[in-house]
C-alpha cells in the first residue's frame, strides 16, 4: 500500500491470534498504547488489512492458526504475506509453538522476533515500542541503496541506466525481500520523471472489487459509498512513473484493462464513459515466474509481453559475495545511531559464517539479524554461536553437491550444524527437509501429485505414501 498511515496519538496494531481470551487481554495491557485491531485467522488478517486505506506498523502474530492450529503452516504463509502487502511493517511472532526452528524460520521470512507464550505484559511492550522506534527511524529515509560492488549488482546499475529515460514498461523480478521497490525508485530517480512524485501501488495489499476504482478513479455515485468523484494513480501518475508491485496478484479481467492503458494510454473511471489518457510510465515487480503463470492462463500472454518490454532481474543475496559485508556496515551504522547505542562487531569466525549464510529471506532478512544484533548485542562482538542463534538451520546443508570443494562445504555445514544444536536429531531434520522439498514441489505444480512426484524422482504411489506418513506423524505429535 503506498498511502503513508495519517499521524494519531496511538499508533496502529494487529493481533492475529484465534484464542479470542487472548486477542481480549492483549488489546486491554496494549491498548493504552497501541490502538488494536484483531483477527482470528489468516483470511480474517488478509480481509481487515484490504479494507483499510493503510496498514498498521506493527503486527503480533501467533503461528498456530486455522484451520490447522497445530501447526505453524498458516502462521508461516500469513507472515509471508503481510510482508508482501506492507515491507514497511514489523512484525513479531507471539507463540505457543515455540519450537526453535520455527522460530528461526518466522525470522527468516520476516518476522523481526519471535516470543514464546505465555509472555510478560512488560516484555511485549518493550519489545513493540522498540520495533516502533525501528519503523519511525525507517521512515522518509533510505535504509539500504543500492549498495555493492559485486558482478550482478553493478549489472543491475548498468541496467537502470539503460533504461531510466525510455517511455516503455519495465518488469523488475527478483526472490521475495530482494529489494525490488528499491530499484524501481531508483529507476524513476535517474529518469528524467525524477521530480515528479513516484507512485506505488501493492496489487496483493488491496481488494480485488478496489483494484480498478483505486487504478482508474471513479465517478461520483459509481457504487455504494462513491460519494465524490476521485482520480485514480493512473491520472495522479501524469508525466511520472506507476509501480505495481506483486503484478502476478492483478484478477485477469482486470489484466484486459491494465493492457489497454499500455497499448494506447486510454482508460475510463468506473462510472464514465469518458476516455482519458495517461502517459504514466509504468514499472511493475512480481516474485512469481509468470512464465509459467502464462502457461498456467493465470495470467495474460500478451500483457506479460508488454510489461516486460524491459527486464531487470534483482540478484539474491547469496549470489552477492562479499557485498553482504558492505551491506552489514550499512545497516549496523544505521540502526546503532538511531538506537544511540555502540555497533555490534563480529570476530573472524563470526564473519566467515556471515559470508557463508545464504539469506534465503534475501537483504530483508539480513536487515532484521542486523536489527536483532544491534538491540540484543549493541556493542559486544559477536561470536559464531550468538550469530549461529540469529540463523534458519533449516536452509542448510546446501544439498546436491556433487564437486569436493562442495562436499567440504557440506561437511562443514553439517557440523556446524550438530555443534550449534545440543539436541540435534538426524531424524527430525531429514523430516523436515523431506516435507520442505514435498511441499515446494506441490506449489511448483500446484498441488498436482503426478507431476510433483516427477519432479521429485520418485513416483506417485511413493510420494502419497510419504505425504500419508507425513500426516499420521502430526497427528500424533
């Protein structure tokens, strides 16, 4: 959502727990500080938050959700989710799955801390007006740049060069928590539309029925509550630059539409009959191959092929070498100055580790260890075991090695691995990478078994069989 939150005495919380005895003390100990809004499920959250002109700056979110509240599934996609609707939030894990890998891995997608339940009022409180302090520091100011010296990211600079003063779209693409809102900043910046104002819009933060009236506007008595007439960003956006972030979240019919603004500049306010015409230059962003969303007629051939005049691809974190470290640099700097408080140093060892992780959760996740490590740590050095806590274990040992310098680089992960968990158990965590690669290999293929399980290798009775186990083993947990 780009409409900045309007300045109230209390700023705004969500609490996304189904425990309604929860959800009602939570807001009486909170509510003299926060103002709180309560939801009981993923949809529930996801419905509130598209209703509302802007989002709340933090949320408190507990993992275990239905429809399966055992499990910290539905905690997991809906942090996933409203870190897509809203970067700009902070948001902390309050949990009775207190299992610390699924701690790491709420991290990891995200979340800027984790909580066990039962927690003391006093904790939260200071845990919530720290995150606060971190969103009013973020606020009006550019946190990261594009900052690095490696190959693909002085690509990524030559690219948006090239590209800034051209009329036509722009497709920015990259892993979720990459940064792409950033390079289309920065790609409208080194346009000659700089001194415009750049608008954004987040496809997956709005209703699908507001879509069209917030894009295009609408006329007065267009529809229930259409009480004035209202441009849209597509005419606010005249002579400057439109990014719709999360494009690959747009409903088809309204793909159609998008497609006529770029083929000729046309379109109309819900309610009119009246073209109008925009010279708004567009960039959009997505985390979704929408090669395959074509493929799949989720989404428009022909509007992908005009979105993607341009391409820019945004390199993942792991693929970014040594820049992790001017990356740490930055981020330290930033955050000990607004907290005043003495930078946290990493010894030798803690380094090498630094540059080994892969950040699946990309610079956000970076950010966020950065934050932990400077308000846990402000001014200790840290060592390979306060850094390894800060870590999702689950994304390692990078498996499929094949080359000895791979198998080191295994072995070394795996050990770092068993020393760093006191109660590691070889079982458990080859079950979690069996479930991991079975359930992305479901999502690849949307849910189809057969062709899941030849992606896997395996076939399709071994891959029910497995799923089937899968099952039975929650069931008994």
């Amino acid at each position: 959502m780009s409409t900045p939150a309007p300045e109230s005495a209390k700023p705004e919380l969500m609490i996304v727990d189904d425990d309604p005895a929860i959800t009602d003390t939570l807001a009486y100990v909170l509510g003299s500080d926060f103002e709180v809004i309560a939801a009981d499920s993923r949809a529930h959250a996801r419905a509130l938050l598209r209703q509302r002109d802007h989002p709340p700056r933090l949320a408190l979110v507990d993992l275990g959700l239905p429809p399966r509240p055992h499990r910290p599934d539905e905690g997991f996609e809906l942090i996933a989710e409203l870190v897509a609707m809203s970067p700009a939030m902070k948001i902390l894990v309050l949990s009775g799955q207190s299992d610390e890998s699924d701690a790491r891995h709420a991290r990891t997608l995200g979340a800027i801390d984790f909580v066990a339940k039962p927690a003391e009022p006093a904790q939260l409180l200071r845990l919530l007006r720290q995150a606060l302090e971190v969103t009013s520091a973020e606020s009006g100011v550019d946190t990261s740049g594009l900052i690095g010296k490696s190959p693909p990211m002085l690509k990524l600079r030559e690219q948006l060069a090239q590209f800034a003063n051209a009329p036509f779209p722009v497709l920015i693409e990259g892993e979720s928590g990459t940064g792409k809102e950033l390079v289309a900043q920065a790609l409208h910046k080194q346009s000659k539309r700089a001194g415009k104002p750049f608008l954004a819009l987040n496809c997956a933060a709005i209703s699908p029925t507001l879509v069209e009236p917030t894009l295009f506007g609408y006329a007065k008595g267009a529809f229930t509550g259409a009480t004035a007439a209202r441009a849209g960003y597509f005419e606010e956006a005249v002579d400057s630059t439109l990014f719709l972030d999360e494009i690959g979240e747009l409903p088809l019919d309204l793909q159609a539409k998008l497609l006529r603004v770029l083929e000729n500049g046309e379109y109309q306010r819900v309610g009119e009959t009246q073209s109008r015409v925009s010279n708004a230059r567009i960039v959009t962003a997505t985390n979704r191959d929408l090669r395959s969303e074509v493929r799949h007629s989720r989404f428009r051939a022909d509007l992908y092929h005009r979105l993607s005049v341009f391409t820019v691809e945004v390199p993942a974190l792991r693929d970014l070498g040594e820049d992790k470290l001017l990356l740490l640099d930055h981020f330290r700097e930033f955050y000990a100055r607004q907290i005043d408080a003495q930078a946290a140093e990493l010894d030798p060892e803690a380094l090498r580790l630094w540059l080994q992780y892969p950040f699946p959760g990309n610079v956000r996740e970076l950010r966020n260890i950065v934050i932990r490590l400077c308000t846990k740590h402000a001014g200790i050095r840290i060592t390979p075991a306060l850094l390894q806590a800060e870590f999702d274990r689950e994304v390692e040992p990078p498996l499929g090695s094949d080359s000895m310098t791979d198998q080191k680089v295994l072995l070394e992960a795996a050990q770092r691995q068993i020393e760093a968990d006191p109660d590691f158990r070889l079982d458990e965590v080859l079950r979690r990478w069996e479930l991991g690669f079975i359930e992305a290999a479901l999502a690849m293929t949307n849910g189809n078994l057969s062709q899941a399980a030849k992606r896997l290798g395996i076939n399709r009775t071994t891959l029910y069989g497995r799923m089937q186990n899968r099952d039975e083993d929650e069931g008994t947990r």
